[in-house]
C-alpha cells in the first residue's frame, strides 16, 4: 500500500511542483543563520556580532534542523592580521583591516576610501533571498541577491550597489560575490586557459596559499581563460568521485575571478567586474548591478559537477529554457569557400547538402558591402548586388525548397576603416581622442556603450530579419578591444564602457529575440572568444574554436564541457587534409568527432566522391537517432584526453552520453595511434539502469568491437567492454536502447 508521504509526493509531482520538507530559504531569528537548499547542496551564512554576514556552511544537503551555528568574527591573527581579513564574508567592503580581496571597493569625492558593510534587512521570495547592507555610515546600500535553483543546487548570487548619498562615488572594484570553501589544505583547483583556435585546455594544480587569478582584460570573454572554476577537495582521477565546488560568472566583458587560499587555509572565491582600469562613476540616486556569479556542489566529482552545469544551463539559462530545441544538423562554407560567396555557387551547394541530411544552411562572410577579403566591408550591412544580384530571396527560397531553413552570418560589432559606415561615423569607434586607433584583422571595435551606435547595430539586424526569412544568425566577434576610449561623455564617465556596452549587447540580442521569436543566434568570437553563462542567455549554441581538426577538437571539446553543455557545442566535419595540421583523416572519423555536440558540415561537398556522400548521409541519419542524447542528456567522459594543459591530447578518448530517461545511452570512442600492440582499454559504462535490458546498435559501418547484442545496465556497467581499435586515428561509435 502506498505511504500517506509518498501518495503526497506523487500528487505534487503531478502538479508540477516536489514537495519539499524545508522551505529553500529559512531564516533562524535566534542564531541569524540564513540557510538555502536546493538540490542536494545547503548553503547557509550568518549575521556575525560585527552585523557582517559571514559564511558558515556550503556543501552536501543537511537534514532538517541540523544544527547551524551562529557566525562569529574570528579572532585576529597577532597585530598583523586583523579580525577583519580572519574571518571569512559574503560581501565585504574594502575598509577596516581587510588584506584580502573585497567584494567592493569605492571612492568617495572628500577622499575617503573605508567601505565596512552591515546587516540591515533582508526579504525571502520562494527561493530568492535578498540581503540588504549599508556602510557603517555613509548612505551606499548593497542588495546581496541569492537565487536558488531547487533542481541543481546551483546558486547565482549578485549584488546591487546604490548610492544614495548626495555626491558622486566612484566604484573601483565590485565583485558579484565571494564564494568560501570549508577551511582545509587539500584542494586542487581546476581551471581552463586557450588561445584562438586552442581554446578549453583543462589546467588541475594544488591549491597553495596565495592567489590565483583568472581574467579578461580585452572587453569581452576571452580566449585566455574561461570565467570557470572547480576546486575538488582530495583529488582522484576518478571524473565521478568526490567532494568538488564549482562556479561561472555570467559576464561577457571584462572580468576576473580570483581564488585566494589566505594564511589560516581558508580558500575564499571572488569574481565579477575586471578592476583592472575599471572606475564606475555613480551619481547620486543611481545603482550599479553586478554580474551573477553561478556556483555549486556536488559529491560526484567533476563529471558530476558538469553535468550539474548542463542540467542548470539547458533548464535555467539559454534562452529556449527550459527545453531547448535540439540543434539541427547546419551546413556552412566557410572553410570550402571563404569570402568567395555567389548565389549560383551557394545553391549548388545546398542542393548537396540537403541530399545528406542537413537541416540548416548557413551563409558565412562575404554576402555583403564591398566584402571580398577581410579588409573592408564591416558596417556596411546591405547585400553585395554582384554576388546576390536579385537579393538573398532567390537562395533562402531555394534553401527552403530543399526542405532546409535559411542561416548567415553577421559581425555586428564591427567596422573596417574601408567602409562607409566608418567614413560617415568616425567616431562611433572605442578611441582616445587624438590616439593611434589599433587595428585586428583590419577591423576596429564599435562603441557600443553610444546609444546611436546600439541603434544602428538593432536597426540593421531588425530590418535584415524583418525582410528575409532569416531562422539563424551567427553572431561573431573578431577582436578584443584596444584603446577604449569613449571621448563623447565626460572624462569621468569613460570607464563606463565596461559595464555599458556588454549591457547594450544584451540588450540589443534581448530585442531581437523578443521581436524575432523564431531567429536563433550563435555566439561565435573567432571560434570560442565569447562563451560564457551570460552571452548563453540570449544565444541558443556557441562556435567552440576555428579549429575544426577532428583530433585537436577532442581535446577543445572535453575541456569545452567541464563549464558548458553539449548541448550547445557546434561542431563541424570539414575537409583533409585540414588547414590547421594538414592532418589526413577519414570522413568516418571526422563525422565521429562533430557528432559528440551540435553538428554541422563545413566540407568542400563539391570535392566529395560518392561514397563520402553515402558516409555522410549514414552518419548524419544515425546522428539523428542520437541528438537529444547526446545535446540533452548526462555526459561521462569514460577516458577524457586532457594532459593537464599539454600540447596535445592523450592517445584515447571516450565520451558516453545518458538520456535523462536513462532510456538511451550513445558512445563515441577514438584512438590517436596504437602502440607497441597494446590493446584498447576496455570501457565501463555509466549511468544506465542496472536493471534495464539494453539492445546493441553500432553507428559505425562494421561494428568497432565484439559486444553483445542485448545484456543488462549492470553488465554494460561492468563487464569492461573491448573495442577493437587499432591503427592511427581511428574511431567507432554506437548506441544503447532500452528494451522495453
Ligand atoms: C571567424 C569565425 C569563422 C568565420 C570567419 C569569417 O573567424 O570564427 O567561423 O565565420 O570569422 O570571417
């Protein structure tokens, strides 16, 4: 007979909603314990005997009245280190004795830079709850926001400073908040580092007393370092095993993270706006909103903390949440025809394309101005007549009688100097008046912070979508910022590009969707210089590298998804030899590769024979079988091929993905080059029902070793399966089904 408790569950699972025996939010009068559960995490802080609101647990999930104790300001650590750095805060103003750093720092006009933030009042909203604190004197309010995800655990947390004094402030440093690890010595942290067309290297060292910083200091994302970390307390290889902290910051500008291990091993986190050269001005009466700093645990290691990461992403932030569409399958011919773009070429290769399969076709750089090579046309946004002469119409009409929709690209942000655009408006550039204006990929940055730059820059997008039957944009960015100057506002107000112009390009993204509803839009930034949980909000999939070689895109892909869903991995086959490595691989093998995120193809088809059609169009239809598996459901990486930040990956790589039914599981594995003979590891799946019957299905032409047909969750799990790979760049794939 059913429970009375689980009759109840049933019932409000079946109303949408899990009943659950602690609120997300409470708040002990007695102990000023502010305590948030979600998921299997509890996060809890209190207001200290200072009113400063100090840490106090993050970590598995507690049990209902478990004991949370009040905070207390530690003691000082002799003459040199004062109460103030000792003890751990959520928030904390540079002031006091603070050594370490602080959330917020601020001048004030009469010279004072002491900032100590309390306690004032606080308000809970479901899983919401806002934390309001003031300065010990002065009139600056910070609303510390802490919003819980019930179904992760993941927590975003932001800050709002207002200032309600009579004078002008200027903010020099704000994070979105300080993540605080249980006080210990045995962490080992996680980071990514790249550069163009090397992007999503995984980096694991040893936690050391000290700080470590990750940045932006170009005016977007970045290449360089991506706005994640993970910290794992005892280290294992064991990607699903263990204590790990994790966190993203939703920012597309500048910005920093900092990972301190202070001289008593208390391990704090702090990210938000770079400080470097930042100096917001805020008026009387005005406020400043940080960024939201995402963070989590998970008793499941860093595969566990990723697919936390995905789950939250696919259901919290992109902008189809919280069931995004799958990606379907793109062609793009960029790598097969670069700038040499023309309606006739463009529809002889749609026609191959949708023979194969593919669902979307994109036109890449070159459809407009006078574009024939990099070094003009940026801004002048109109269709080239001698490549298009009857418009973009008679392709994307073309497009869709071939059953597929209509994708392009766009570079929004940008102007070349040999441009109309930038003879017109000279000064709608970033620039110091009177300064060298640095040219990237001859182009220079639009100052989009200018509201008639946003105008202009929503205005041809809108007019472009309004007029044709446009389903994608692939939004790229070529370059970072140089001389960011912005001589048409007050000297003193200049340094508000940093926070203005990644707002304006949320805003301009937001208005198109609103108004576009069904227009899709790709984050590319010469490959992976702008991903991060703040563009993901506005952009449906990402381009994670320029590189496109098969081998080098398993090592950017792994590491691509310890911060980012799969689901939102745009991965294309292109031709070979490829022009990075002029590495030889077969069709097979590539498609392999790309079929582990989004695909797309971005070959040369008129160089193809018929039997890579025949290969394409086999893989593309078992990719079908398999997307929302592999976009959707829960990633293992069986055998990850990072080497700690080396130049190349390991010799194998296995990826296994879940549906979160657990009614499908698809597995891709690769070997760089056998040696010496030795045989393949074999594989021990995960995540499967144990007790389900699963059917076999290779993907591949001939099965890639000798599996059986039909054996339990529990066998595949830990029979250790022997593929037969061997030779140089060789891959195989298949597919589970339950047998219902
Ligand atoms: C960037 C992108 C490429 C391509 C070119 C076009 O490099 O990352 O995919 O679109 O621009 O100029």
């Amino acid at each position: 007979m059913k429970s009375f408790a689980s009759a109840v569950l049933a019932a409000a699972a079946l109303a949408g909603f899990t009943a659950h025996a602690q609120d997300a939010v409470t708040y002990d009068a007695a102990t000023k314990v502010f305590r948030i559960d979600g998921g299997q995490v509890t996060y809890a802080f209190g207001v200290n005997d200072l009113d400063e609101l100090q840490p106090v647990y993050w970590g598995a999930k507690l049990v209902t009245g478990d004991p949370l104790p009040a905070a207390h300001t530690n003691e000082g650590h002799a003459s040199f280190d004062l109460p103030t750095s000792t003890t751990p805060q959520e928030f904390a103003g540079w002031g006091a004795g603070l050594y370490l750093e602080p959330a917020l720092k601020i001048t004030f006009p009469d010279g004072n830079r002491d900032l100590v933030l309390h306690y004032v009042s606080h308000t809970i909203e479901g899983s919401t709850l806002t934390v309001r604190l003031k300065d010990i004197e002065r009139e600056v309010f910070v609303d510390v926001r802490y919003a819980m995800d019930p179904a992760t655990g993941v927590l975003g947390r932001s800050a709002v400073i207002e200032n309600k004094t009579t004078t002008p402030l200027v903010i020099e440093q704000a994070a979105a908040a300080t993540w605080t690890l249980p006080q210990g010595t045995n962490y080992t942290l996680d980071t990514m580092t790249g550069r163009w067309a090397g992007e999503d290297a995984l980096h694991t060292e040893p936690l050391h007393q000290g700080e470590r910083v990750l940045e932006s200091r170009r005016g977007s994302t970045g290449h360089q370092n991506d706005p994640w970390f993970a910290i794992e307390r005892a280290h294992t290889n064991d990607q699903d095993a263990g204590d790990v902290w994790f966190g993203a910051l939703a920012w597309s500008g500048s910005w920093r993270i900092t990972i301190e291990q202070d001289l008593l091993n208390q391990v704090r986190v702090t990210g938000g706006y770079n400080p470097f050269d930042f100096g917001y001005k805020l008026a009387p009466g005005e406020s400043l909103a940080t960024p939201v700093f995402y963070g989590g645990y998970t008793h499941d290691g860093i595969g566990g903390a990723s697919r936390l990461l995905h789950r939250f992403e696919l259901t919290q932030i992109l902008p189809q949440r919280p069931h995004p569409k799958p990606r379907p399958v793109i062609y793009n011919s960029w790598e097969a025809t670069e700038f040499n773009v023309s309606e006739a070429a463009q529809e002889a290769l749609a026609e191959k394309a949708a023979s194969i399969g593919v669902e979307r076709f994109v036109v890449d750089d070159g459809w407009f101005g006078q574009r024939k090579t990099d070094h003009a046309g940026l801004g002048d946004w109109y269709v080239n007549k001698d490549k298009f002469p009857n418009g973009l119409k008679p392709l994307i009409d073309k497009v869709h009688a071939l059953g597929m929709d209509f994708g392009l690209w766009v570079e929004p942000e940008m102007v070349n100097p040999d441009s109309d655009l930038y003879r017109k408006h000279p000064d709608w550039v970033l620039n110091f008046t009177g300064r060298p204006r640095t040219e990237g990929r001859n182009q220079l940055v639009l100052n989009l912070a200018r509201p008639d730059v946003r105008a202009y820059v929503f205005g041809f997008l809108d007019k472009l979508l309004t007029g044709n039957d446009i389903a994608f944009l692939k939004w790229d960015y070529n370059r970072n910022w140089s001389e960011p100057g912005w001589p048409a506002v007050a000297a003193d107000e200049q340094k508000q590009v940093y926070v203005k112009y990644t707002e304006n390009l949320y805003g301009i993204l937001k208005e198109l969707r609103e108004k576009h509803p069904n227009v899709e839009i790709e984050s590319c930034s010469g490959g992976g210089g702008r991903v991060d949980l703040g563009i993901l909000r506005y952009t449906d999939e990402v381009w994670p590298s320029d590189n496109t070689d098969p081998y080098d895109r398993l090592l950017i892909q792994d590491g691509f998804t310890y911060a980012y869903t799969p689901g939102v991995m745009m991965a294309w086959v292109t031709d070979s030899p490829g022009w990075m490595n002029r590495r030889t691989t077969t069709v097979e093998y590539r498609f392999l590769s790309s079929m582990q995120g989004g695909l797309g193809v971005g070959a040369n088809l008129n160089h193809w024979g018929p039997e890579d059609f025949a290969t394409a169009k086999h893989l593309i239809a078992e990719y079908k079988q398999v997307r929302e598996t592999v976009q959707h459901g829960d990633l293992y990486r069986l055998v990850s091929p990072q080497t700690n930040g080396e130049q190349s990956g390991s010799e194998q790589s296995v990826t296994e993905s879940v549906s979160p039914d657990k009614s499908q599981a698809a597995v891709f594995a690769f070997l760089h080059s056998s040696t010496q003979g030795y045989p393949y590891p074999l594989l021990y799946l995960r995540g499967l029902d144990p007790h389900a019957q699963y059917r076999l299905h290779w993907m591949t032409g001939k099965p890639g070793g000798q599996l059986p047909e039909v054996a339990s969750g529990q066998y595949w799990m830990s029979a250790g399966l022997a593929l037969n790979l061997i030779g140089d760049f060789q891959a195989t794939a298949f597919r589970l089904d339950k047998v219902q």
